[in-house]
C-alpha cells in the first residue's frame, strides 16, 4: 500500500549515500550542512541534540546521487548513543573549528571512534571549519590540518559555511569517491561471481596467471 | 512543602470537578463559565503582597476546569504548580540551609530553598569535578549560603564550559529576548549552577529545557512573544481584578502588565528573574526528566529508547516495524524529543502551551505518550515517505498552536489509558532508577527480559471482558483474585483460557480505532494464550482484538508472526485462515487511516 509509493521513490536514484557528519560541539557542523543543503547561513544556530537529518540530490557524471546527510551531536556526553549512528555510514565527515585548538586535538578522538564504529571500508574526509576568521583569531594554520590529514591518509579542506568557501567541493568530494567505491565493489562482486562459476580458481589464482 | 500540588485535586477540595475538562477549543459550550473560571483565576493571581498566595491545588483545578493556562498568567501559575506557595516568599533567596547541605551531599530538606539541591540523591557529593569552587559560594558560617547570590557568583569554570558558552548563545536565539547579552549570561550562569549543585556534567539540551522559564519569568505576555516590551507602570493598583467578562487582549495586558509590576516590587529586578528561573528549572527537570540528566552515559535514555520502541509496537506496530525495518530505530528520533521534552522541535508559544499541560498534570508519563501520539498523528505520511526521505520527515516532526498542543494531550492521555498499566509503572520506574553501576544493569536486565508489552493477568481479564462487552461490574468479580497475583499473562495461561470460554456473545462493536489501539495490545498477551488453548471461542475473540497488529504483520512482520505463531503452536490452517482475514480487515483499516 503506502509502502509501494516507495519503491517509485526509489527508483529516482542512483545510490543513497548516507554520511555522517562527526566533530566537537560549536565547530560549525549544522552551518556546514545548512550551507550545503539550503545554501544558507545563520550564525546563531540551535544546539543539535541526538541526530539530525537532511537530503540532498547531486548528480555525478550520469548518475543520480542521494546524499542522506546526518548531523550528530557533537557533545562527548552524547556518545553513547550516536555509536549507533556509525551503523551504515558509508562516508564520515569530520569537522574541527580552525579557531578552536581543542577541537583540532580531539580529531584523533574522533578517528578512535570511527575505528571502534564505523565500517571500515568508511571514506572520511577532514574539514577545518571557519576559515573566513581573522588570521589573528585562528589558531590552526593549515598547514596543520594538511599534515594531520596526510598522517591519517585522508582528504582534507578548510571551508567556511560563513563565507561559502569550498563547502560543496568537500561534499562532492567525498560523495564521489564513495559513489566510486560501491561502483568497484558492485564490479567486484560481480566479477567474483562469475569467477566461482568456473571451479577453483579464486581472485587470487587469477593474480598469479597475470 | 510542594506536596499539595503533586497530587492530583481532590474532588472533595472543590466544586470543580476533577475529571479532565472539555479543551479549551470547545468555545461554544463553556463560554460563559470558562471567563466565570478565568475571572476567579485573575482575582487570586498574583496575590497582593504580604497576602497568602493562592492554594496551588486551587489555582491548578481552575486551570483544568479551562483547559489551558491563561498565558499572561503563565508567569504567576507555573512558579506556583512547581514550586507551592512559597513561589512568592521573598526571602527564599537567603539562608535556605539545606541549599548548603546540599553541598555537603545530605539529603534535602524540608524548606523552599532543598529543591534546588541535589534531587537525585545519588550523585550528592559534588565534592570534585563540576562543582569545583562550590566552597566560594557556600560562604562560611557567618554569611549564610544565597541561591540568588550563588547564581551572580557562580564561577564559570565547568570542565566543558566552552559548550555551556556556545549553547547559552545558541538557545532561543531567534527571539530578542534571547538576543540580550544579558540574558545570554544569565543562561550560562543558572546552567552553570545547576550542574555544580547537582554533581553532573553539562549536557545539551538543558539549555532547552531552561529557556521556556526564561521567556515564562522575563518575557512578555507569558511568553507569547519577546519584544514590545512595555514600560513598567509601577505603583498601578490591580486592574486584572474582576475584569473576566472582556475577552482578549485588553484582559491579557492588564492581567500581564500588573503581573509584572508586582514581581518588580516583590523582588530585587536583578536576583529574583533568575532564582525563579533557576528553581522552576530545576524542579521541572526533577519532575519529568527524573535522573535523566544525572546519567553522565544516557543509560537511562536507551532503557527509555527500548520501552518506547515497545509502546509504538503496541499501539503502532506498523508503523513500528516500518521504522526498525529502516534502520530507524528510536535512538534516532527520540533524544531531542524526550530530553529538551520538545522543547525544541517547537516554537515557543507552543512550548509553552504543551507545558502548561505537563504542570497541569505533573504526570512524568504524559511526554511519553505525547510522543506517541505525534507519531499516529503522522503515521500516513510516515508510512508514505520514501526510505530515503523518512529521516528527515520524522526529525522534523512538528505541531503549532494551542488547538493541536489540546487535541494531542487527549490523545496522549487516551493513549495512556489504552496502555496496560504494567507498562506504565516499568515506564515511570526508570526515570527514577539511580544512576549507579548496579541500579543500571538491574533496569537494562530487567528490560531485556521483555520482549513485549506485557500484560498482568488482571489486565488481560478485563480486556477480555471489556471486547466481549461485559460491563466494569462482571470485572471486579475477578478483579480481587486477580490483583493478589500481578504475573504475566503466559504464566496464567489456563486460567485465562478457562475465562474464555464464557460464550462469545457478539459483543457491541468498537470505534474500529479503540479496537485496534487496544485490541492490538490485549493481542499481544492474550493472543498467545489464546493460541495455546486454541479455542473456537478462542479464535473469535482473538480476531476481533488483533485488530491492527494483524494488518501490519500480514504487512510487514511476516515473519515475526511465524515466531508467534510457532510459539502459539496454532494448527496450521486456522493460522492461515485467520491471516487472510487479518489482511482483509487491515487493508480496510489501513483505508481510513
């Protein structure tokens, strides 16, 4: 009945990307998916308690993505319960406050958890919030943001939601190369099944013949 | 001494009755009476000074009898529902001494100022972590501990102040009042001291919950809007008196205006707005909330998150099972909505509105079921929404305005009535649960040994006999065996069976609404039961109750069903008979809905 509409529904996309939005308390996370989303900003923001939730559709080369967006609460306290929002995250956008040393050092944190909840197959991505501030009120230079990246090996941006600075490139970003991923490992899957029709030759045996 | 205002009114304290009233909506029929009760209202608030303030269980059934709280009254009414009389003592803000036991971890005592200490008890010795500098405050034995003082005072040196900071900033802050630096600080500070005097940690939404009491004490109209301040017209005598009969604004600024001034005269205009404030808050908190704050790991907000995904499969299970089925789980909706208490998934004349309820009942289960009711309010369009929008659509769940706040409070209470009361109690214990280690695996065992709504035999007895159509009388027959033995349904099984047996007069036909809300319960317990004796009459009565449940599993839960109905051991083609009917009568009802 109601649940039919929902398969039409289905049916306009491509892929349903859900992502996370991860990163201390004040860091910008809502601006950031506000800015993203709406394409708005306000600077007076109200406190995300729990989870919230946003959409959006964007259009990768010929396919249609869905981008399921979640904002989680960003306060210590509320991490018992969002553990159960790294279930089926496919990608994890980790924000800190480029003005806020704090936020900075509580990346590796975040990356622990990640480690402890998320599947590890995960694409993450490192933002540096509010970039547009006054050079004398930052107090994480890019260059530090650049370096923790490259340590944890993931892709990296500074934005500002504020001042609409590379906010759609992070997303685009990690949503294409998550698109990417499930693209190869539908091919993969797809290539091993038909591997296993022939008999006992495995990904591996066909390693060594090349 | 609050205790008056706890219980619900005494018939015999009133001519009023104390049966819930008509809502506020019904304009046409109380008319006359509603302004003879909102006139009685304004001549006893606010009370003159140095007069006796009026008895809270006065002033709380009048607002029954209405329906609603008048708003420009808010700010007299709620002190008094929350705190008792000695909302209007004045010196409340010096030497409550069990304030500063309090600081020494004993337990409150029995004067105004005890209700600011710690509530919860067990977190009562604040003596390291947040509440570092407490000792400051304490002063020592000549200068007696002030509340109001402790809040000017209060050091700003929380572990994570900086949160406290941004979400003082961040509260409210589309209306002005919120806008004021002013008020921004006095946020933070009464946050601040709440969290030291209670030993716990600042956790977000707290700040939600204390903004209504901002906008209620130092806005105005009751916090109806936050500008247009008018100039306080000090020294005007009571013009709210007696002024019933006008309806509408004229009687809401005159009723407000005084309200104001005379606060401004009882207490110093810079301490008493934020005492007030700080002491409704907290007892507000105690109130509904319970320990849920104290719990630095939300411990006590899963247990909640099990037993509600238990209550919506009881009354909703549809739209329960459509909701697990993708991946929403209540740990995904429910925190704001249970720890800010709505606050903010709401705009503030609504807020205010819902929560004049909440005072009016005091009843910590009301939210509960409130939630509940906002999800059947919204089950279609839950049902409709694609997997992919269905977040979004249910995090941003609304409602708006003082006619929804009443038609969703009834159901909220309907709701609860139709709930077996078994539930009730297991619901209102875990707010309650101390939040030490060994308190909280005791609840988490205790609810993971339940793995559905269940029902005491006394329950299951009169939902039988209530679908079979026999009056409250035929119940209490059994009510006096049955009451002496609360166990589960399964337990008594042949009991139950036995009481089956009585011929299945058809009984009068229910709302198809009522019967699917409760039938859909009663099934749960009963159904097994049922299953187990296999009786013909047995199989008639179970249709007839498992109303909507049967079209959602037919739906949705197949397989679920193939669980019940194994453990049931139904014989095989009535199983399958009753599932087609199930169907058939679901598709109608999903019809309606």
């Amino acid at each position: 009945m109601a649940n039919r509409g929902k398969q039409g529904a289905q049916s306009k996309y491509d892929h349903l990307i859900k992502l996370l939005l991860i990163g201390d308390s004040g860091v910008g996370k809502s601006c950031l998916l506000l800015r993203y989303s709406e394409d708005s900003f306000t600077p007076s923001f109200i406190t995300t308690i729990g989870i919230d939730f946003k959409i959006k559709s964007l259009p990768l080369e010929d396919k249609k993505l869905k981008l399921q967006i979640w904002d989680t609460a960003g306060q210590e306290r509320f991490r018992t319960i969002t553990t159960a929002y790294y279930r089926g995250a496919m990608g994890i956008l980790l924000v800190y406050d480029v003005t806020d040393e704090r936020s900075f050092a509580n990346v590796k944190n975040w990356m622990r958890q990640i480690e402890q909840h998320a599947s590890e197959s995960v694409n993450k991505i490192l933002i540096g919030n509010k970039c547009d501030v006054d050079p004398a009120d930052r107090r994480v230079s890019l260059e530090q943001g650049r370096k923790l990246a490259e340590e944890y090996r993931i892709k990296f941006f500074e934005t500002s939601a504020k001042e609409n600075v590379n906010v759609d490139e992070a997303f685009y970003t990690v949503a294409r190369d998550i698109a990417l991923r499930i693209d190869n490992e539908v091919d993969l899957t797809a290539s091993g099944k038909n591997v296993k029709i022939g008999p006992g030759v495995g990904p591996a045996g066909g390693k060594e013949c090349c | 001494m609050q205790a008056p205002s706890l219980n619900p009114p005494s018939p015999a304290s009133t001519s009023v009755s104390s049966s819930t009233p008509p809502p506020h909506s019904d304009a046409n029929a109380g008319t006359r009476g509603e302004q003879d009760t909102e006139a009685l209202l304004r001549r006893a608030l606010p009370p003159h000074r140095g007069a006796p303030p009026p008895s809270p269980l006065l002033v709380r059934t009048l607002c029954q009898q209405l329906g609603s709280i008048p708003p420009d009254l808010r700010r007299d009414i709620w002190p008094l529902l929350l705190l008792g009389p000695d909302a209007y003592d004045a010196d409340v803000a010096t030497a409550p001494s069990a304030i500063v036991q309090g600081f020494s971890g004993k337990e409150e005592g029995a004067t105004a100022g005890a209700k600011v200490g710690p509530h919860c008890g067990n977190k009562s010795s604040p003596v390291d972590g947040p509440s570092r500098g407490l000792e400051a405050l304490c002063g020592d034995d000549a200068k007696p501990f002030s509340l109001a003082q402790a809040i000017e005072d209060v050091p700003l040196d929380l572990p994570n102040q900086r949160v406290v900071e941004i979400d003082a900033l961040r509260t409210r802050s589309e209306l002005p009042l919120f806008k004021s630096p002013g008020t921004q600080a006095m946020i933070e500070r009464v946050l601040t001291l709440y969290c030291k005097l209670q030993g716990i940690s600042y956790k977000q939404g707290l700040n939600e919950v204390l903004a209504p009491f901002v906008q209620v004490v130092m806005g105005r109209e009751g916090g109806c809007d936050g500008e247009g301040r008018r100039p306080d017209r000090l020294g005007e005598g009571r013009k709210g008196e007696g002024v019933g009969e006008e309806a509408g604004g004229a009687l809401q600024e005159d009723g407000e205006g005084d309200g104001g001034d005379r606060r401004g005269q009882g207490c110093p205009p810079s301490a008493a707005p934020s005492l007030l404030i700080y002491r409704c808050f907290a007892r507000f908190l105690h109130l509904l909330l319970g320990n849920l704050y104290s719990d630095e790991d939300f411990h006590l907000l899963q247990a909640l998150f099990l037993l509600f995904r238990l209550l919506l499969l009881y009354h909703c299970p549809r739209l329960s099972l459509r909701l697990d089925a993708c991946g929403l789980p209540p740990e995904l909706y429910l925190t704001p909505w249970v720890l800010t208490l709505l606050a903010r998934s709401l705009d503030m004349p609504t807020t205010l509105a819902l929560w004049d309820h909440y005072l009016l009942e005091q009843d910590p289960l009301l939210h509960h079921f409130l939630l509940l009711a906002l999800l059947r309010r919204h089950r279609a369009s839950l049902l409709a929404a694609p997997v992919d929008l269905l977040p979004e659509t249910l995090a941003s769940l609304s409602f708006s305005g003082t006619a929804h706040v009443a038609s969703l409070v009834a159901e909220a209470k309907a709701l609860r009535a139709q709930t077996p009361d078994s539930y009730c109690r297991r619901l209102a214990r875990v707010s309650r649960t101390n939040v030490d280690a060994a308190s909280l695996s005791a609840l988490l065992l205790d609810l993971n040994a339940v793995p559905t709504v269940t029902l005491t035999a006394q329950e299951a007895l009169e939902g039988v006999l209530d679908v079979l159509g026999y009056g409250e009388e035929e119940e209490e027959g059994g009510e006096e065996e049955e009451e002496e033995e609360r166990t589960k349904v399964e337990e008594n099984r042949e009991e139950e069976g036995g009481e089956r047996k009585v011929p299945p007069a058809k009984p009068p036909r229910r709302s198809r609404e009522e019967e699917g809300e409760r039938g859909d319960g009663g099934g749960r317990g009963e159904g097994r039961a049922a299953r187990g004796e296999g009786g013909e009459c047995g199989r008639g009565l179970h249709d007839e109750i498992e109303g909507e449940r049967g079209a959602d599993r037919a739906e949705e839960g197949g397989s679920r069903r193939q669980e019940r109905e194994e453990v049931g051991q139904h014989p095989d083609g009535e199983g399958r008979r009753r599932r087609s009917e199930e169907e058939e009568e679901g598709e109608g009802r999903e019809g309606e809905g």
